[in-house]
C-alpha cells in the first residue's frame, strides 16, 4: 500500500499543531469549563435549597393562613363567652337588663337587694332579691325573658302571691341569679 510519505517540515507543523490544540484544550478545560461547570453546580445546589425554603414557606403561610382564622374564630368564641359569663359584676349591665325587660313585659320592678355571692370553682354565682308586680302572664314572660339573656341568669326561690281584688294582678319575689367567670 502506499503510505504517506510526510517531510520533518510538515510533521513538526502537525506536532505543533497536536501541541497547540492539547495547549488550547488544557486551557479551555481549566480555565473555562470547570470553573464554569463548578459555578453551575454551586448555583444549583442554590437553586435547590431556594426552593425548598420557597416550600418550607408556602407550607408554613397555608398553616398561618389558618391559624389567623383559627384565632379568628378563638376571639370570637371569647367574646361571646364573655357576654355569657363575664368575669366582673356589671351591676349597671344587669340593672339595665332587669329594667329593660320589665318595661317590654309590663312588670314593675319594687327593689332590687344584693342578697349574697358563692364561689365555685370556676365562677362565682352573684345573687340579688327582686320584687315585682304585675299581670302573671306578664311575670311568667318577663322571667322567661331573664332566662334567655344572652348573660347566664337564673331566677330561683320564686314566690308569687295574688293581689286581693284584681284577678290577673300578683306580686312576687324571686331570687335572679347572675354568674360571673373567676379567670
């Protein structure tokens, strides 16, 4: 077969050729592709622990998210529980209360007398002596009205006598309980 017959001239241009092309990729493989390659890879190991952060929050906003309307609804639930048993007297509220009812029911109220308070483990029950006159019907809906405040009351020991001459007229005494929270 025929070989190539090459001269010292040509094969020192293919040597310096082979010599300046290993000289250009040493080169180009240390000093752009790998620390290029290394930049890449340390910015994706970035890229990854961002987004897992970016997770880790979205996770922790949807849980936020519902703790705000948890408390939300805790406050409101506090509130109405307050209304229902607060942790003062409000005589003022009470009286308030007692006088309001009396007038749309047509009750008259005679006296109203701090009778005494009990202690229980979580509330203290606050008790006053009320004296009334008015059409029974009519007392019958005013305590029926006390019980269904929205504040927790309680009429107890009630006592009711006719008036003499009048048929639809009494006079009654009852003991109103209100509660109040000892937090």
């Amino acid at each position: 077969m025929n070989q190539i017959q090459l001269t010292k001239e040509q094969m020192g241009q293919i040597a310096g050729a082979v010599l300046i092309g290993g000289l250009f990729i040493y080169l180009y493989l240390f000093y752009f592709w790998l620390p290029t390659a290394k930049k890449i890879e340390e910015n994706t190991a970035k890229a990854e622990v961002m987004q897992r952060d970016i997770d880790n929050a979205k996770k922790q906003k949807a849980k936020f998210k519902n703790l705000e309307e948890k408390l939300v609804s805790l406050k409101l639930e506090r509130e109405a529980a307050v209304k229902k048993l607060p942790s003062e007297k409000k005589i003022p509220d009470l009286i308030r209360t007692v006088t309001r009812l009396s007038k749309k029911y047509r009750v008259s109220v005679t006296a109203i007398n701090p009778s005494g308070q009990a202690k229980v483990e979580y509330f203290t029950k606050v008790n006053y002596l009320i004296s009334m006159r008015g059409n029974y019907h009519d007392i019958g809906r005013f305590l029926t009205a006390l019980g269904l405040e929205e504040r927790i009351l309680t009429s107890e020991n009630l006592i009711i006598t006719g008036t003499a001459g009048a048929e639809t007229s009494a006079t009654g005494t009852f003991t109103l309980a209100a509660y109040q929270y000892n937090g």
